[in-house]
C-alpha cells in the first residue's frame, strides 16, 4: 500500500510532524509515502533521511496552487529537483503570490460581514501563509462571530464532518464569494517549471474537474491524474483509472492527509486501489524521462 499525498506541519495546514507521519505510516503498513506541501519543499530533506532510518521508500513530491480558466486546480509534482536552488528561487516567488492571493481573501471575508484581521490570522498560522483552515479558526474566534447563523454548519451542523476543507469549497474554492484567483500560477506554464525541474505533474483530486479541461491539461504535457483519493467515490475513482488509461498517463494515489485537526474524515493510506504497482509505475516514468535529457 502507497499514499504519495500528504501534508506535514510544513503546510500551514498540516498537522502532523515528518516523524510523526513516518511512525504512521510504518504502524499501518504502507510501503511508500510522499510529503506533498502547500508550494513548499521544506520537509523532503527530513523525509529523504527518515526514509533510510525507517526502512520506508519515500518519494520527494510537493502540491501547488493554480489557476486554470479561473479554476483553483491543485497540481503535484513528483521527483523534482529538490536541491535545485533555481526551485527554491521560483518556490519564493509563488510565495509572494500566496501572500497577496491570502491579503485578498482576508479583505473578501471582511466585505462578508466576518469579523477577522490579519492579527486573527498569524494567531493560528505563525510564520505562514494561511490556509483555507485558518481563515475559518480566526472566524470562529472572534466573540463578535459567535451567533452568525452562517457558521452553524461548520460547528454543528451539516458540514461539520470536515469543517475546515467544506468551509474552503464553500467560501474560497473558485467561484464562491471569498475566492481570490493566485496571480502567476497558470496550470499550463506551472506544468512546464515542474517538468523543467526534473518532476511529474500529476492533477491531484480532480473529483470537480471538467473531464475537457483535464484533456486539455494533457494535451499541455500533463503526466497523470490522482485517480484514488479520499475525495472521490468508488465510481469517481474508476472513472479517473479509465481516463488516465485512455489517455496514455500514470494513474496515482493519495490521501490528502492534514492530521484529524484539519481533516478528521482523511485518513493516512485511507484510500482505495493504493497499490504499490502505481509507485512501480511512477518510477518507471521518471526512469525514461531521465533518459531522455540531453546531457
């Protein structure tokens, strides 16, 4: 068993430290994992070494933010070039994009009618870049949004089952009242920069992604579709397979796992059709693109 997308406390909504994951992961024994963080590398050094100590096959991946046709798409890359310092360098500058995306959702929630400031924020995401999470912990915070009937659902209500990710389809997902699109992360060039850094760009759980967009995703150079993941159902999940099989691109799997603060109803590995021949699979691929760079 795989699961090749998960969060450490290196996302701003990750729970879990790496050791902690690979403990886990070496309890429920999955074979071979990936730390897949909100546009950040910072934990696949420690995974690298901790795969060594734990005997459990790790794969250097990472999860971004786009924008396709107005769209919120979450791309993973594979096998990158972590140590490359160029990465790093454009890794900072889609930072800088997050910050002003998180400055414009902030500003969109107040003209809501939230009380909430960017005090509220750093109180729950030191250091980072807010995340979908964090935006509803600093709502609910604050005394002066204790009786809006607005967030009823997520405290005891219908959407409480995972409140932080439905608060973020509900609000600040493409098309809803608080979303901000990401300058400077096209889908199509953000396929391009992963391949030019030696990756894989997989589209992660794309359970709400017009099966047209994903074709033309392709066309541009993508590699593959998360087809197993916690988001989508048995059907979702064959549908995906079917599709990657059709179209020639590596099928993947993965959880999305944040820890149960974030996401109580994702489990680590808890993902149908994780096996391990998917990893074989990946592997492979990056074997003949490597082959297949001039020297």
């Amino acid at each position: 068993m795989i699961d090749l997308h998960i969060h450490t406390n290196d996302s701003s909504d990750g729970q879990h430290s790496p050791r902690e994951i690979f403990t886990m992961a070496k309890r429920i024994g999955l074979q071979a994992i990936a730390f897949a963080d909100h546009n950040s590398i910072g934990s696949v050094e420690e995974g690298m070494s901790l795969s060594r100590e734990f005997s459990l096959e790790f794969v250097p991946a990472i999860e971004l933010n786009t924008i396709y046709q107005e769209q919120d798409l979450h791309l993973l890359g594979y096998y990158l070039d972590y140590q490359s310092k160029s990465l790093k360098e454009w890794l900072i500058s889609q930072l800088e994009a997050k910050k002003q995306q998180a400055k414009g959702r902030l500003r969109r929630l107040k003209e809501l009618g939230f009380a909430l400031d960017q005090e509220d924020l750093e109180r729950f995401s030191p250091g980072k870049i807010p995340a979908g999470s964090t935006f509803l912990q600093a709502i609910i915070s604050r005394e002066e949004n204790k009786a809006d009937p607005r967030l009823k659902p997520y405290t005891n209500g219908e959407r409480s089952d995972s409140p932080y990710f439905n608060f973020y389809l509900d609000y600040l997902r493409s098309g809803k009242s608080a979303f901000v699109p990401l300058k400077a992360a096209d889908t199509i060039k953000v396929i391009g920069v992963v391949k030019g850094f030696g990756g894989i760009p997989i589209l992660a759980h794309p359970y709400d992604i017009n099966t047209e967009i994903i074709i033309k995703l392709i066309e541009a150079g993508l590699c593959g579709l998360e087809a197993y993941s916690s988001y989508h159902s048995i059907e979702q999940c064959e549908y995906f397979r079917r599709l990657a099989e059709q179209q020639g691109i590596l099928t993947t799997a993965g959880s999305d796992f944040h820890g149960y603060l974030y996401k109580p109803d994702v489990h680590l590995g808890g993902i149908t059709g994780n096996s391990y021949q998917l990893l074989k699979e990946l592997k492979s691929f990056a074997r003949e693109q490597e082959a297949t760079v001039p020297v």
